[in-house]
C-alpha cells in the first residue's frame, strides 16, 4: 500500500476542512496518538514540498519545543549515500529526533536533485520511506528544513501518521500529524490519502 499526499478539493476539502477544525485536540495523550505503520514490501510514503515548508513553520511558531530523541519501539539504524553529503548534518539533526536511531549501516538514505516521482504518486514530493525503512528518498532543495523534512521520513521506519490535528516539534505525533493546519499559498492539504500506488 502506498500513502500518497494528495490535494483537498472541492466538497471533500470542504468537509474534510469542517471535520478537522471542530475534532478534539488531545494534548496530554499525543505520543499515544500516533499508529504503527503497517510493514509492507511496496509502501511508500511521500511528502509534498508545499506540506513540508508547513512543517517547517509550525516548528518555528512561539511555544514549539526542540526535539530531545524521542523513544521508539525498536531500534534502527541508517547510512547516509554520498549523494547526501552537503545535507549530512540536517540529516544527522532529524535522525536524532528518534532516540532508537543509530548511524552506520541499516536504511540508505539517499538525496535526489528534483522531486521524487517514484513513490506512488503525487506531485512535488520531496520525501518517501519505503517499506519502513528499507530506503529512503529526500529532495532537500524542495524544502527549507532538511532536518524536519529527515526527521518525518525516518518516524516511518516505526509510524504512520498520527491522528494529531496539525503537524509540528512537540511530540512524535506532531511530527507524524497527517494535516498540514498553516495553509500554504492559501491552499489546504491532508498528507495521507492511504491508496495504493
């Protein structure tokens, strides 16, 4: 199964936009929140530039906290590809999010000078982790953050995306949160549409 980014439009978007400004936000539960990815040889998980930069800004917001290496259920570890070395140190920053997540050996990670086109579909993706980190696929020229945008990709080696209302720093489910609130460019966006590419 693949987790696709996907664009709200029209009557949906417009639901949809109702449904997550009137759901209860948890703040005390929000690790609790986020749900283990489902292993699978073909998943892949995109995202977009425009709901990166949307990451990237509520992290920056008065009140967001730093990241201190969060507990995960097992531990992993990953190998930066030479075709990441100017962005080595982003990519170090995001992979310290996850408390369980070593470098040296494990989950390629490797960098790519345009969007991703081979992860199931979408556009302007700048992000994918198939198969819970079997390997791992980062634009950084689309994004503002590479360590946010590093830090997202490697929370799939263990998690899907949370039921947390909007994305952010303060907690694993932020980071996984499927929905970007901070609209960009005045357009809205849910991150996970969970069809298969």
């Amino acid at each position: 199964m693949s987790r696709k980014f996907t664009w709200i439009t029209g009557l949906a978007g417009a639901a949809a936009a109702l449904a997550f400004a009137t759901a209860p936000v948890s703040g005390t539960d929000a690790a609790a929140a986020v749900t283990h990815a489902q292993p699978g040889a073909h998943q892949a998980h995109p995202i977009t530039a425009e709901e990166f930069e949307q990451l990237a800004e509520a992290a920056q917001q008065p009140g967001a906290t730093t990241v201190a290496g969060w507990p995960v259920p097992e531990p992993r570890s990953y190998h930066i590809t030479s075709s990441c070395a100017p962005y080595a140190s982003a990519i170090r920053q995001g992979a310290a999010a996850w408390e369980g997540l070593t470098e040296g050996g494990g989950t390629p990670v490797e960098c790519r000078n345009n969007y991703i086109t081979d992860c199931g579909g979408g556009s302007n993706v700048v992000g994918c982790n198939w198969g819970m980190g079997e390997r791992i696929a980062l634009y950084p020229g689309g994004v503002n953050d590479v360590a946010l945008l590093a830090a997202h990709e490697f929370g799939h080696d263990w998690y899907g995306h949370s039921n947390y209302q909007c994305a952010g720093w303060g907690s694993p489910a932020e980071v996984m949160a499927p929905t970007i609130c901070n609209y960009w460019a005045g357009t809205g966006q849910r991150l996970d549409s969970d069809q298969a590419g």
